[in-house]
C-alpha cells in the first residue's frame, strides 16, 4: 500500500492506519449491495449467497444504510439471517446491532449452526439488545468443520411486564463520546486485561472534576455501573448525580473505593432527566468505569422486538494450535457466575468467573462451588498430547474434587483419566497436574467438578499435540581434550531440548580416581544450549584420572517419563573420565598414512607416527572409526590398537622418531592392522595418549563433525603414494598434507624438515570458543609460533567498517592456544575479531 501526496500545496494530516487481514469471501457482510427496491419489504430474500427471512434491508435507522431488520417473531423464531456454507468452520462473530423502536423490552439474538441447513443448533444467546443505539457484539465461538450460521431474532413475543432499559452503554468508541453523552476533557481509557468490563476499553478517571453525562431519560428507576480503582486512595469519592428540575442532586457519594473490579446498583429519582457521574476528590489514584445500564419504569408487557444488524463478520477458526492453550489473561473479565463471556476461543465455562482476585497469574478461572460446572476445551482434531494445568480451591472452601476427562464422541461420553481431591488453597499456592495421554484421534478436553462444595481455581492450561514425552539430548566433553600437569579442564555440555523440554539444572558430577562420592559442579549456560562448569578443575598431577558425568534435569509435557538425562548415558555407574599424561600433549601425532589399497596392488595401507626419539608410547592407542552415512555425521568404532609394553619407543633415529601399524609387508611396522581401510568413507582415525586424552582426530575422504577433516584423498591408482606431512617444524601444525612425494613408512618423509619452523609464516589459527556473557572470551588454537595477539571491535560491517583495537584486554597462552578477554564495547552492536602480528 502506498500513500502519498500527487497535488496541491497544502500539508496532509493522516492517523490510525490499520491494514486488516483479507476477509474470505462470504465471510462478512453489511448489506451495502443489497440494492434492489423489492428488498424493502418483509420476505424471504437471498443475495451474495446469504439468506435474509422473514425480513427486509431498510434505510431508516440504519448503521450504514441500509441494514437488515428481523422483525419481531409473531410466532416461533422464524426470523433469521444465514450465511453460506463456511467450509473452514467459524470462528468469533461480531456485528452491530440495535434493538427496534416497536417497544421497550430488549431483545435478544441467537447464534445456530448447520451442517446441512436443515438441523439447527443453537451456540450461543447474546446479552439483551436493550439499546436502540447502535452497539459492537462479539460471540468467541469455535468450530473447526463446515458449517452454516445463523442469526435468529428469539425475542419472545408478549414479554412480561419488567423494567424497561433505557441506556446501556459500554463505551466502545473510548473516549469519544456516544450520541448524546458528555465527556469533560481529559478522560482517557484503559485497555489491559482485567481493567474493563464486558469488552475494552473502559473509561479513566484521573483527575478532581472528571465528569461523564447521560442523554435526556424518561422515567428512570436505577443505574448500574462496572468500576475498579487504580491504586486508589480510600479517600477518594465519586458522585452519582440527578438532574432534577433543572438542579443536579447528589444520589450518592461513593467512597472507600477498592483496586478490585465491583458492578453497583443504585435508585435514582424518576423525574430525573440525567445522570452524571463526578470524580468529586481525586486524594489519590485513578477509577477505570464502565458498562452503565439505566433501567426505567416498567410500562406493561412488551411486544417481541424488531432487532437490527449490520456489518457482520465470521471468522475463520483459530488453528487447533493457537487455542491448546487457556491462561484466561485475554478472556473477557468476567466478575459474576452466571453472566458474561462463557465461550471463548473455543473455550467453554459454566457458571464461573474470570478475574485476577486469588489468581495464579493474572486472571484465572474460579468455578463455582455446585457439582456439575466444567472448563471444556475446543475439539481438537489432532488429538491430545500432555495434559497440564494449574489448580487450588478458593481461600478457606473445602476442597472440590474434579475430575480429568476427555471425550471422543463430542461429549457425549466422558472417560475419566483421574480424580483430584488434593487442591491447596490459592492464597497459599497453586499445584501442577500433568498427564501425558498421546491419543492420535479427535477429542475434547475437560475438567468437570464432580464432588464437594468447595470452589475450584484453574489456570495455565495447555494440551499439546500426541507426541513423544519432553526430552533432552545430552553430549558432554571435557577441555582439553588431553590435558597435562599445567592444565585447568572445563566440562563442557551441549544441549538439545526436544518436543516442548524446559531445562531447569544442569550440574557436573566428578570424583578423583574411581571409588568415592561424586562432587557435584554447577554448570552455567554459555549460548543458548552451551554449558559449561561454573568453575574450572585441576590442575592436576601426572596419573591423576578423574571421573565425571553430566545431569540434566527438565520440565516440559510428560517429561517425567525420561527426567533427568546424563551423559554418558548410565551416569555415575559408567562415568566418562581423563587422565594426566606422562608427558605435554601434542608431541606425537599421525604423519603419514596410507589407506587406499581398494585394487590390491601398490602400497599396503599403514599409519604412521612421528615425534621425539625414544618417546614412550606405552599405552597409547589408535581408533578407527567408519561412518554410518555418507554425510560423516555419525561415525561408529571399528578397531582399536593399544600399543604395548615391549613395543613402547618410537625409533631412536633423530630428529624424528617413527611408529607404524600397518599390514602384512609394511615396512618397519610395530604392530599389523586387522581390518582394511579403504573399507570406511570416510575413514577417521583417532589418537589417545595412555589417559585416553584424544592428541588427534582426523577424517580422510570426508568431513565429521568430531574430526579435523585432511583436505587431500588418497588415490588408489596412484602407486607408491599415500598422504604425507611436508614442511619445517617441530608440532604436527606447522606440516602440510600432501600427496606429492612417495610413502616412506617409518622414515622421514621427503620435503619434511624438524626444527627449522619459520616464524615468518603466519599461524594457522581457528577460533575454538567464545564466551558472551558479562564480559567477552574468545579461545583460540593453533597459534604454535607464538605470534601477538590483540582483539579488534568494530560498530557496523557495512561499507568499510572501522576496527578499533581493544584496550584494556586480558589474555594467556598456553601450547598453541590463546584466552582472550575483555569487556565489551559500549553500543547497541558490536563486531569483534582477533589479529596475530609476528614478534
């Protein structure tokens, strides 16, 4: 949509925009095409697919001409307007209407629906229509299959004689003020939950001298009145005046006001030709008024009355997931048990009240204290899930007993699925109930009171879709991955909640050696489903092990089926666990490796190690491992090799010493290889000092998400060639993969160097963390040259974003890995990035 100005000089004011969501056609009408002259005239008449009978169109006193008339029923309820066939069922109903001007006695609308136009039930009756003026109705209705409506005058013909409804107002125009009445300026409105009556808005009152003033009455003989203070000064007085001869008389002076919502009823002279009501002393806080209904002298028995609608509109029923839910906070404030909303968003109560007074959160929902009064869900077409709820009985009542049921036969029938008799009082707290059900066909819900006389409060009721109980999926690790005598370790937890899980704790267990109690370490959330200790362990010495396990607890539908979840999977009976080291991580690694062998000739498949002459290997162990898909996201162990006592050193030829597994013929193999290679694609290899610390994970001919992946594959054809580590250094980063110089198992590879690493060329760094949470840490790996470090920040990255350098900042170093941290840079936004300058 676009607005804009094609002319003229002059400024344009424009307010209010509102765009609404495209209404299905059939779904509303207002009658403005119903042109034809014989529409005039009562009949049965059909247009635009809606069916108006026994009526007519009309002009005169229309809402916006013309409108349709129901006639009074001489007989019956003959008297309807119906809709086409909505084929997505209906939703709420809202309209205008007006009560005719044949009589005095109101009249009032039923809502029935069809599934074939011909059987009609009735859904809902509206308030009395006792105003001739023009007034918004809503009915919250829900019924997900297809249907017709209809609106049906059921005035009763001959009414008894009763008083007659002069005024009643609800203020829907908000502080403009209806036809008639009169406002002092500075009236504004509240609109919140809980702080109108019927329908928002109502009015506020929030100075000395704000007065509201009827239009000229006949004969009035009481007023009724919704009002609620705000944070209100006992003090402070409204009058209810009468104009009487020309002379306003105070009827009287309301003082000792509450910050709860009250409807008052009050006498007021006959021969009064108005009403006003006067914030007479403001000593404090504010009064929210509203639905004023003034009754007159009754007048005899009434005829059945004409009612007049317009601008009707059916919605679309709310999806069966936006109404599983029912905290009652944007239910209609509803103060007494038998009036008011009793059917929303699908939602139906009887004989309750919907307010805040005693409530859980917000408004909640009391049932009165008869056997026989229920909250019933809509019907769900997807079945129901978990059940949960929120219940306590009012104050000092008994206790009720409700019952938990559910229905497949639209009510019909009720199985119970259990029977409470144990609701706290709500002045002292509320209980949660919970029931996983998972039935996979269509069913209503309800909690019916079926026993005692105590008054029942509910609220935050949700009923989810049949799916599995609330679960977590729980993977934990400890950093470093092989830590040594100067090392702290952080245990580190990731996260997946599924199916609606809520997690509460999440608490590291550990213990040194392998008997004892476990000590329990708070975990602490770090991004989003990244945990780590709140504080961290060790340092420890050589041959240290230390045991630990994850716990996870969490709320969430049915999640007492499988709360709480550990890792490793048995907990404390089967921990996960780390080892100090004889010796520094990172002095051995893989060096070469030949595992493509698939045509049978060429190089037999072998793994080499290099590191520190006479390096002791006692202990350690190679992992193969295979994976389960080809996308490398789950990989299984195959094989494993412990190296023994006996065949502990690495060759004794400086500057490198070798170790290779390898099969049958390889040269200078230590130990021979009991399963082919080539078989797993891709193939990961893992190498684990004697604490079962992992020095290296690597991927060949293909990507895993726990593996460092070499970016060359061996090729099968290619004869006497393998992949092979090139390049100067004394650590397994400053050497490049290769598959250009022949495999040498047990020897140094041709184009390796050790020793003679170049600090002139730059790291190969990659951030391995970063922690966001009062202050910035950012962790980094490969730094192996121990090249500068300073931490950059910038506001934007568009264009060419200035990176200014971080003062004050933090940072340690340790074996290739740098921690940096700092506070974070003032702004709504920051960028940050981590630059290495040679020493």
């Amino acid at each position: 949509m676009d607005i804009r100005v094609t002319a003229g000089t002059n400024l344009f004011l424009i307010d209010n925009i509102e765009i609404l969501p495209r209404v299905e056609p059939g779904r509303s009408q207002n009658f403005s095409a119903w042109t034809n002259s014989y529409l005039y005239t009562n009949g049965c008449h059909t247009f635009d697919f809606w069916t108006l009978c026994t009526g007519r169109v009309f002009d005169v006193g229309a809402f916006t001409a013309p409108s349709a008339v129901l006639p009074r029923p001489a007989g019956g309820h003959t008297n309807y307007l119906q809709s086409p066939l909505l084929e997505e069922g209906y939703g709420t109903i809202s309209l205008k209407a007006a009560r005719g001007t044949n009589g005095s006695a109101p009249g009032v609308l039923w809502v029935q629906e069809s599934p074939d136009a011909v059987t009609w039930t009735t859904v809902h009756t509206s308030d009395p229509i006792g105003s001739p003026t023009w007034m918004p109705y809503e009915f919250s209705l829900y019924q997900p299959e297809p249907r017709y409506v209809r609106l049906v005058n059921a005035s009763a013909s001959n009414a008894a004689s009763g008083p007659s409804v002069l005024i009643d107002e609800g203020f829907g125009a908000g502080a403009t003020p209806p036809d008639g009445w009169t406002f002092t300026r500075g009236i504004d409105v509240y609109t919140s939950a809980g702080n109108f009556g019927r329908e928002a808005p109502s009015l506020k009152l929030q100075a000395t001298g704000h007065t509201i003033e009827t239009p000229e009455l006949v004969n009035p003989t009481n007023v009724y009145f919704w009002l609620k203070g705000q944070t209100i000064n006992p003090a402070s007085q409204l009058n209810v005046e009468a104009l009487v001869g020309g002379t306003w008389q105070v009827v009287r002076g309301i003082t000792g006001m509450i910050n709860s919502a009250t409807t008052t009823n009050i006498a007021v002279p006959s021969s009064a030709t108005r009403i006003r009501f006067v914030y007479q002393l403001r000593a404090g806080g504010n009064i929210s008024f509203d639905d004023v209904i003034i009754h007159g002298a009754p007048s005899g028995p009434q005829p059945a009355q004409d009612i007049l609608i317009d601008d009707i509109v059916i919605r679309a029923p709310e999806r069966a997931e936006e109404v599983r839910e029912q905290n009652f906070d944007t239910w209609p404030t509803k103060t007494q048990y038998g009036n008011g909303v009793a059917l929303y968003q699908g939602w139906t109560i009887t004989n309750a009240i919907v307010n805040t007074e005693n409530g859980f959160d917000l408004q909640s929902l009391r049932l009165n204290n008869t056997v026989g009064n229920y909250i019933q869900s809509p019907r769900f077409l997807d079945g129901i899930g978990t059940i949960s709820f929120m219940y306590a009985k009012w104050l000092t009542d008994t206790v009720p007993q409700l019952a938990v049921q559910y229905s497949t036969n639209n009510g019909a029938t009720w199985i119970t699925l259990e029977t409470l008799t144990d609701a706290p009082s709500s002045s002292s707290g509320y209980k949660a109930y919970e029931y996983t059900l998972n039935l996979e066909q269509p069913a209503v819900f309800r909690i019916y009171h079926s026993a005692g006389v105590g008054r029942a409060m509910i609220d935050n009721i949700a009923i989810t879709v049949p799916q599995p109980p609330a679960d977590v999926q729980l993977f934990a690790y400890h950093e470093p991955s092989a830590p040594f005598t100067n090392d702290t370790i952080d245990i580190m937890a990731q996260l997946s909640p599924l199916y609606g899980a809520r997690v509460s704790s999440v608490n590291t267990y550990y213990r040194m050696g392998t008997n004892g109690a476990f000590t329990a370490l708070p975990m602490l959330v770090t991004n989003f489903t990244q945990y780590t200790t709140a504080s961290s362990l060790g340092p420890y010495s050589t041959g240290t092990v230390v045991q630990y396990y994850v716990r996870v607890d969490f709320t969430g539908p049915g999640a007492s089926a499988n709360s709480p979840r550990f890792y490793p999977a048995d907990g404390p009976s089967a921990p996960a666990f780390f080892a100090i080291p004889r010796t520094q991580s990172g002095q051995v690694w893989i060096n070469e490796v030949k595992y493509d062998n698939s045509w049978g000739w060429g190089e037999s498949a072998f793994i080499e190690l290099a590191g520190p002459p006479s390096f002791n290997l006692w202990g350690w162990s190679i992992e193969l491992y295979y994976a389960i898909y080809e996308n490398g996201n789950a990989m299984l162990l195959f094989d494993r090799y412990v190296i023994q006592n006996g065949i502990t050193t690495l060759s004794a030829t400086p500057p490198l010493g070798f170790w290779v597994l390898g099969e049958q013929g390889v040269d200078n193999a230590r130990m021979f290889l009991t399963n082919d290679l080539w078989k797993a694609k891709p193939l990961g290899i893992k190498l684990l000092n004697e604490g079962g610390g992992v020095e290296q994970a690597l991927s060949f001919n293909g990507a895993s998400p726990d593996f460092d992946q070499v970016p060359v594959i061996d090729d099968p054809f290619d004869d006497g060639i393998g992949l092979s580590l090139l390049g100067a250094g004394t650590t397994y980063s400053n050497f490049t993969w290769t598959t250009e110089v022949p495999v040498s198992p047990g020897a140094m590879n041709d184009g390796q160097s050790y020793g003679d690493e170049d600090v002139s060329e730059p790291p190969n760094v990659w951030v391995e963390r970063v922690i966001w949470t009062t202050n910035i840490t950012i962790v980094t790996a490969g730094n192996t040259n121990s090249w500068l470090v300073q931490p950059y920040g910038a506001s934007s990255l568009s264009g060419s974003p200035t990176w200014n350098p971080v003062t004050p900042f933090h940072s340690s170093y340790e074996n290739g890995t740098n921690r940096i941290w700092f506070e974070p840079l003032p702004g709504p936004s920051q960028f940050y990035r981590v630059q290495f300058t040679k020493p």
